[in-house]
C-alpha cells in the first residue's frame, strides 16, 4: 500500500509541475484530464502527507523521551505520542478506503426512473412523492434537475417519471437508491382504516455519452406525434413529442416535456443510451455473483431496499438495518444521513474482501 502511496504523491508533483508550465492551457484536452487528475489525487495526497507527518512525530517523541528526564516534559511527550499513534491509526483506515477502486461512473450525472408497481394508484401516488423526495434532495446538493418525461394519473400520481440530475459526484450518492421501495399507509380512499402495502421502482443510471454506447441507426425506430396531458399551448398542436424503439432489445423511451420536437429527441435518446448501458451493468452484476454480493445494492433491480412505514413515521433500509423515525424529513430530501451510512457500508464491505484476500 505505501509503495502504492509514494508513486501517486509523485504522480500528483508531476502533475503540479506540468500545470505550472507555460502552455499548458494550449491544449484544453489535455489540461482538463491534468486538473481532474489532480482532483481525484488531492484527498489521497493530504491524508498521506498527513500520515507520514503522524509518522515522524512518533520518532521524534519516541527519542526525545529516550534522553528526557523532566518528569513534566515526559509527560506531555508521552501524550503527543499517544495523539500520534491515535492519528497514524485513523490515517490508516483513512487510506485504506480512498485507495479502494473508484466507480467509473461516480462522478457522472444521473437519469433517475421511477415506476409505480404493486398498489395502482396509491403506488403512483408514492412514485410522485419519491419524485419529489428526488428534487429535494437535489436541491440541498445544489444540483440541477430537468424533468424527461412523466405519465401522470388524474388524482396527482406519476404511473413512470424519468429525469435527469445534474451535478458533482450525482451518481456516486444516487446509486443507493435503485431498487424497490415499499409504502405501508393507509390510502386516503380506505374507509375502513386497513394498512395497504405498495411498491415503486427506482433506477439510477449514469448519464452517458454517444462514444459510451453506439447506437445503430437501423436498430431504431422513430416515431413523432402530438403530446398529451398537462403541459401548455403545445399540447395536442404541434408534433412535438417523440418516441424511440430499440429493435435488438425492445427498450421504449418517450419524451413530450420540450416545445422542440428536436430538443425531445436528444432527451430521447439520452435516455435510451443510459437504459441501453444501464442494461449492459446488470448483465455485469449477473456475471459477477460475488461482487454482487459484496456491494450494498447497487445491482438487482428486484431487491427490496426501503420500506416508508407512515403509521409509526418509520423509514428502514433493509441492506443495512438502518431505521429512523423522521418519514417526513426523509421525504422532504432529508437523504444525507441514509446515503452516507450506505456508503460507508459499502466501503467497509469492500475493505473487508481486499482484507480476506
């Protein structure tokens, strides 16, 4: 590991000293791989420096005792030894997880589907909630959220909703919320009181560029035509919503929520090229059981991950038996605590495999 250590802290000085360089914005390519180079090496590079520092301060301790003979002064050195090794050990754990391998994806943008399952409308009445629990959430990271496209129910519900969230490290904390999330609530319509269960499903995919997935013009069909629902003049009067089916897999996307039929077709196919490398992901997860099974649910689609229990206020997050009792803030974008908690396990996980190795 410290080998490893020592030749990015002279990968990253390399990397300061070509920045520093005249001419080095001549080339906007390479300077923007150098700058995110150097932004991915920083966290690495202090906390090492700050190791090797902990480090020193334990020699220099461990001799100055060895010819000390003040009873007072021996004393505070064997506190700034202790502080030392205290901080030697946590800088330790600390480097073990920043060298784990990164997600590629981590530090992409995002396009979120949600579906309403089992429950007919009061699942769609959940899915517009987690929507909103979405949009919340994402304002509190000052990210930026473009609604794609959303077929929405008479009394308020969204039957599927797909848009995109824009902003640093998106996926690397929304990639914790796909799966299945499970509603227990009396529905408003109940009149005798029961408890009904519902699900919705969410994917978080990263958002992908055209030389990411090729798509082949034969393999698609494109289809245009008049929106429908809410949204304006433009509904029912111009072509403007379109629709693209991908023959090889049989993906459907749809988009209507732009008065350009231009400007849905490239939501259209930003859409269909997450799914389409979405798709290819499973297919790696399916392959890689193990791995699977060493993450926290990040892979299967099916695997029921949250349960919002609004009789007793109760959110619980089965791959970690994490619970709180604050559904209301949970659903107003209170997501912090529950996602950090999901990514610590998640690196503890990963640690505890590179360990059993």
């Amino acid at each position: 590991m410290f080998d490893k250590l020592e030749n990015l802290l002279l990968r990253f000085e390399d990397i300061m000293l070509e920045l520093s360089s005249p001419g080095v914005t001549d080339d906007p390519k390479r300077f923007r791989e150098l700058m995110k180079e150097q932004s991915d090496l920083t966290p690495i590079v202090e906390a090492y420096k700050k190791y090797k520092k902990a480090k020193q301060d334990i020699e220099d301790s461990l001799q100055m005792l060895e010819s000390e003979s003040d009873e007072d002064m021996r004393e505070m050195l064997k506190e700034e030894l202790a502080t030392a090794k205290d901080d030697v050990e946590k800088l330790e754990e600390e480097l073990k997880i920043l060298l784990l391998p990164k997600d590629p994806n981590d530090d992409k943008n995002v396009i979120v589907e949600i579906r309403a399952g089992a429950g007919g409308d009061e699942a769609a009445l959940f899915a517009a909630e987690l929507y909103r629990m979405y949009i919340h959430y994402a304002e509190k990271q000052h990210w930026k959220v473009e609604l794609m496209n959303v077929d929405e129910i008479g009394i308020g519900g969204m039957k599927d909703v797909n848009f995109m969230i824009t902003g640093n490290g998106a996926y690397s904390k929304l990639k914790y919320e796909s799966g299945v999330h499970r509603v227990q609530r009396v529905p408003e319509t109940e009149s005798g009181g029961r408890i009904h269960t519902s699900t919705v499903t969410v994917a978080v995919m990263p958002e992908v560029e055209d030389v990411d997935v090729v798509i082949d013009e034969k393999d698609i069909r494109i289809d245009v035509m008049r929106a429908s629902g809410n949204g304006g003049q433009c509904v029912n009067t111009t072509d403007s919503a379109v629709r693209l089916t991908h023959y090889p897999t049989g993906i459907v996307v749809y988009s209507q929520t732009e008065k350009s039929q231009l400007q849905n077709r490239d939501k259209a196919f930003a859409l269909l090229r997450a799914k389409l490398y979405d798709l290819e992901l499973q297919k790696q997860h399916d392959e890689e059981a193990e791995l699977r099974r060493s993450q926290i649910g990040t892979g299967d689609r099916s695997e029921k991950i949250r349960t919002y229990n609004f009789p007793q206020s109760r959110v619980t997050d089965h791959r970690i038996g994490l619970t709180t009792h604050n559904i209301e803030g949970i659903l107003d974008g209170d997501l912090e605590e529950m996602i950090s908690s999901l990514i610590a396990a998640d690196q503890a996980a990963k640690l505890a495999k590179m360990e059993n190795r």
